[in-house]
C-alpha cells in the first residue's frame, strides 16, 4: 500500500474535562473526521466527564468518593475554564462569544462529533479508579480500552493528547 492509500488517522486522548481543552478536543476530531481522517477520541479520567449519559451535578458512580466526583465534576455544561474560571462564570461567557461568532459551541461539536461517526473510548483503568461503567456514559461509546488496546488502535496516526 503506498502512502497516498493509506488511511489518514488522529487519535485523541482527552484527560482534561476543562470547557476550553475540551473544545479544542472536539474542534481538531471534527475538522479531522470532516477531512477524511479516521478519528479515535480516548476519553480518561476527567476528559471522562464530557461523555456521561447524567449531565449536571448528580452523584454517578459505585462508592461514596465516586458520587463525590461526580457531583464536583457535572458534565459538558458545568465545565470549568482551565484558566480564568471567574467562579463558573467563563463558559457561559465563553459560549455566548461562540455564538455571537458563529463557531460551534463545545455542545454542537460533541454532536457534530456523533454525526461524523468518530470512534469515542472510554479508559478502562480510569473507570474503575473513577467507580463509573460503560453504562454510565453515552451510547457512542465504541469500547471501554485499557491503554494496550488504545495504543494498537492509535498505531500508524497522529496522537494528542489534551
């Protein structure tokens, strides 16, 4: 197989589940997947967040200190700016920005992400670190991996990791 037949691919590992990293998770997996690439998004520890089925502060998870974790965390709408947070203020300004400019809220390129069938993982280890399961997340969720398997997965892209 020659180069130019080869299967272009990108492979993500979204560990941060700030609004900011996340955005630019999704904006580089859409842009990627609308350009022919084949697109593998890894979800890990609090990237975990952006993929859970309860969006908002709710106790998720097998455990006192997983519930904890899941009411801090909250989901896509209750992320918090890596930098600048101004008190949970930031995102809401953050989204109103986007949508005065016309660029896709972090919302509509996670459901961009949906439509452009990109490949989305969930990190087996953090999961269990984390006392969550595969039921608690989206049904795009193509597999629960351990590292090994992702790292097959990824092999001949590019990898990121945010």
């Amino acid at each position: 197989m020659t180069a130019e037949n080869q299967t272009k691919k990108l492979s993500i590992i979204a560990f941060s589940g700030d609004f900011d990293k996340l955005t630019a998770a999704f904006t580089l997996a859409t842009g990627a997947a609308a350009t022919g690439y084949e697109v593998n998004l890894f979800f890990t520890f609090w990237g975990l967040d952006a993929i859970k089925i309860k969006q908002g502060r709710s106790p998720v998870g097998k455990g006192f200190l997983s519930k904890v974790f899941g009411i801090m965390m909250g989901g896509l709408k209750s992320s918090p700016v890596s930098r600048l947070n101004f008190f949970g203020a930031s995102p809401k300004i953050f989204r109103y920005l986007m949508k005065k400019n016309n660029v896709a809220t972090l919302e509509e390129l996670v459901e961009a992400a949906k439509q452009l069938e990109i490949n989305f993982y969930a990190c087996e280890m953090a999961m269990h670190v984390l006392g969550l399961q595969k039921s608690d997340f989206i049904p795009e969720i193509k597999a629960v991996l351990g590292v090994a398997s992702f790292l097959k997965l990824s092999e001949g892209g590019q990898t990121l990791f945010i």
